[in-house]
C-alpha cells in the first residue's frame, strides 16, 4: 500500500489544472489545512459534506501499565482530534 504525502496532493492539483502552479497549489492546500487546524482549537466541528467530520474529543485522565515492567503508570487527560468518515467516502473504499 502507499502512503500519499502532501507534495503528491499539490502535484495532483496541478495536474488536474485546479491550479496554475505548485505555489498555488501548495497554498490552497495549506489554507485549507490551516483553517480546520484554526477551527479545532476553538472547539469546532468542521464538516466536508461527503468526505468527513473533523471533531475534537476529551479524554479523561487514567491508569495504564508500563508493558515492560507492569508498573502503573499515570496518564494524564487530554484533548485530541478524531474523524468521522463521511457516507460518500465509506462507500467508496468499500
């Protein structure tokens, strides 16, 4: 399986003549990026209508073990992003 990095989403841009040269490619994208980052941190939910939800998500604090040892180990809360896919993307990686 490959993996597809940001440079491989630019290039597509351009290719696909979405954009007249990799700069604009590479700010669109990186405006895009910027603003569910920006969005995120407020606490937002940014919706891409067929493709997904991006959403932000507590965890509370908790114990763990170290595997190597089995000593308890304290984990502490934090927020972190998480994705819903989208209906359209689901059924179209099935």
């Amino acid at each position: 399986m490959a993996k597809i990095a940001k440079e491989n989403l630019i290039e597509t841009l351009v290719s696909k003549k979405c954009c007249d040269s990799k700069s604009a490619a590479a700010t669109c994208l990186n405006t895009i990026i910027d603003e569910i980052v920006s969005n995120l941190k407020k606490g937002n939910e940014v919706t891409l209508t067929g493709f997904g939800t991006f959403r932000v998500s507590k965890r509370k604090a908790r114990e763990g073990r170290n595997p190597k040892t089995g000593e308890a180990v304290k984990i502490p809360a934090k927020t972190v992003p998480k994705f819903k896919a989208g209906k359209t993307l689901r059924e179209a990686v099935k």
